[in-house]
C-alpha cells in the first residue's frame, strides 16, 4: 500500500514540472510568436479595401487552408517515419486532426478539441521523452504561435471582438486569413520539426561512434 502515495506524488511532481517548464518557456519566447497574427489582421484590414480582397474572401481561404494543413499532415507523416520520435508522433495527430476539422464532416470540429485534449494528457505524462523538441524555441514559437492564432479565430468566431472599430466589416476576412496562417505556422513546426529531429540524430550517431 505504500506505493500507491508514492506513485501519487510523481505524478504530481510530473504535472507541476509541466506548468512550470511551460510557463517559463512561454516568458521567453520571442515577441513576434504574439504579434505575427495581429499583424497579419491589420494586413488583411488594409488590402480588403484593394483589388486583393478576393484573396481573403471565405471561398478562397476556404480552399486554401485545407491544401496548407493537408500538406502538412502529410509532412508530418513523413517526419515520423524519419524520425520515429514520440514527439513527431503526436504532432502528426495534430495536424491529422487539424485536417480532419477542414473538411467538416460530422463530428470533426468536436473531435479536434477531444484531440487537444487528449494530446495535451498524453505530453503531460509523456513531457520527459518529448521536452527535447518543446525546449528549441523555434519549435516552442511556432506551436504558441499556431495555437494563439488559433485562440484569436475562436474568439472572432464567437463575435467576443465585436467591440472592435469596423468589425462587421472585416472580422469574416480576418478570421478566415488568420485560420490558414495558423496552418501556414503549423507546416511550418513540422519542417522545423523535421530540422531539429535531423540534428539530434545526427548528433547521437556521433556520440555512439
């Protein structure tokens, strides 16, 4: 029976390691990871009112953001067969699901956010064979950067941004645009992904040799 606490407290001590090494990583990552979809918004704010606002428009994001995100499901694939990396293996899951959630079947907007939970439980008490790959800034900015984007479609989505100076008239642009850059971030990660799981490879042969 004296086990039982014990394995209690590990698992404890595995998520508090979890908060804080995500906390202290999100304190020091670049200022851009948080800017880059608001300038992306001010962008698209300006050019709607030019001959390029076609490009924003929903039916042409619409067959935008699958091709990015299906590119990079695929891409995701690929790295984890190169790699064969717990990390790469969640990520393709994500961007699986990601893609799913594109083609809107029944069930795919729902299922995607069970997917998040799910992986985000599944990192947690996986966080020491993965924390190589979220400890690479590059990696840990793009993934904040993708999710953040993703949070601002959301609350754009939900109209919790109505407040906002010419919002009827630009939030469908935005929020359509912002959803393909969040894509654009995540094939992105992969290849990021990809880059580093090379390195690391290459530097454990090294080591063994």
């Amino acid at each position: 029976m004296a086990d039982v606490p014990s394995r209690r407290d590990n698992s404890k001590g595995t998520a508090f390691e979890v908060f804080v090494s995500a906390g202290t990583g999100l304190a020091r990552l670049p200022i851009w990871v948080w800017l880059a979809p608001i300038g992306v918004a001010l962008i698209v704010i300006v050019l709607i009112h030019t001959p390029l606002s076609r490009v924003f428009e929903k039916p042409v994001q619409e067959i935008i953001a699958p091709v990015v995100i299906g590119l990079a499901a695929g891409l995701s694939l690929v790295a984890h067969y190169r790699l064969r990396k717990l990390f790469t293996l969640m990520l393709a899951c994500f961007a699986l699901a990601l893609f799913a959630r594109e083609l809107h079947f029944k069930g795919t907007n729902a299922g995607f956010y069970v997917a998040i939970v799910v992986l985000a439980v599944w990192a947690t008490l996986k966080w020491k064979q993965i924390r190589e790959f979220f400890g690479d800034r590059g990696i840990a900015g793009l993934l904040t950067c993708a999710f953040w984007t993703f949070f601002i479609t959301k609350l754009l989505d939900r109209h919790y941004l109505s407040f906002l100076p010419g919002y009827t008239v630009w939030h469908n642009y935005v929020e359509e645009t912002l959803e393909t850059f969040g894509h654009v971030m995540v094939f992105a990660l992969i290849i990021a992904t990809l880059h580093l799981g090379s390195l690391l490879q290459a530097r454990n042969a090294c080591d063994e040799a």
